[in-house]
C-alpha cells in the first residue's frame, strides 16, 4: 500500500502536466508551450471546461468585486491584453486570447474569461497599444503564431460594439454572457 499511494499520486499529479518532451510536432502550439514553460497560461480548448482562467484565478462567474479589489486584481493580473489573459488554443489550431470579463456598475460582476477582441473596455483587445507591444506580451511558445494585429478592434469594430451594448435591453452582461458560450462546452472547437 505504502508503493501505490505514491505512485497513484504521482500519475494524478502527472495528468496534469503538460507533455514534456524535447521534439516538438510542427506547428503545435501545446506542446511548444510546455518545452518553453508557458503552460498554464497556453492550453487546449476542451468542451469539459466551463471558464478559461489560470489555474489560480480567484474569482468565479456571478462574483462581484468593488473597484478597490478590481484594481489589486488588475495590478496583480493586468496585461496590455487584458486582466487574468490565457491563451486558448482551438482544435482548428485557431488561438484566441481569453480575459476576464466584467460588467461594471456600482460592483463590477466577473462573467467569466471571455475572447480579448471583444473587451469592452478597450484594454484587453489591445486598443490604443501598438502592434509590438502586445507582440513583446505574447508567451514565446506563440510568437509568430498569433496575428497580434487581428486581435486590435478597429475604430469601426470598437464603436459597432459601444452602440450594441448601448441599445441592448439588460445591459452589457447578456451580451457578453452571449459571446462567451460560444467557446465553452460542447463544440468549443473554433
């Protein structure tokens, strides 16, 4: 009993690993994440998860914070691609930028971690940065893989969104609670 217990734990702790290995398959942004030590913050999409977040993210969707610990969040999370930022990477090989998202009140609400693109308050998309600084953000396992540009609204995408989220009925967190379910669960393969 005293051999299994450690080896059960080392196999449940390996499950969690990412593969390491020193060949890595062209074009596999996984596997180079692990050879360049950005997991957790590059990883698969998968229909089994229900919010991309770093590992140690502390908040769940429906929590609410006040603007003094929305600032520490973003202070200790913050990145010129938004605040809590995970790399998720589709089975078409597609890699979208995942941020936490907020519906901003008199209490900010998480809603979840949501595609940067579409980050309403216009840090987490990169509006308002340069192309090469969000490049130098960008984990090393996916440099040159992400198109830093597609990721920028344009000053058209920025005010298309600004006039939806005004005229929708309900507010800014049905619409984002829209957008996100369409990278979670089953068919989460964009």
């Amino acid at each position: 009993m005293r051999l299994a217990l450690p080896f059960l734990l080392t196999a449940l702790t390996g499950c969690q690993e990412p593969p390491k290995s020193t060949s890595v398959p062209p074009n596999d942004p996984i596997a180079q994440a692990a050879l360049d030590g950005d997991y957790p913050r590059v990883m698969r999409a998968s229909p089994e998860i229900t919010n991309y977040a770093l590992p140690n993210w502390p908040l769940e969707p429906g929590d609410t914070v006040t603007g003094v610990q929305w600032r520490k969040l973003s202070r200790k999370y913050g990145s010129k691609w938004g605040m809590g930022v995970v790399w998720v990477v589709g089975q078409s090989g597609a890699v979208l930028p995942f941020v936490a998202g907020f519906d901003y009140g008199f209490t900010n609400i998480y809603v979840g971690h949501l595609p940067a693109r579409l980050d309403h308050y216009g840090s987490g998309g990169g509006r308002g940065h340069w192309a090469s600084d969000l490049e130098s953000e960008l984990p090393a396992s996916l440099r040159g893989v992400v198109d830093v540009p597609a990721n920028i609204p344009s000053s058209v995408e920025w005010q298309d969104f600004r006039n939806l989220v005004k005229s929708t009925p309900g507010g800014l967190r049905e619409i984002l609670e829209k957008e996100r379910v369409k990278y979670y669960g089953p068919g989460a393969s964009w």
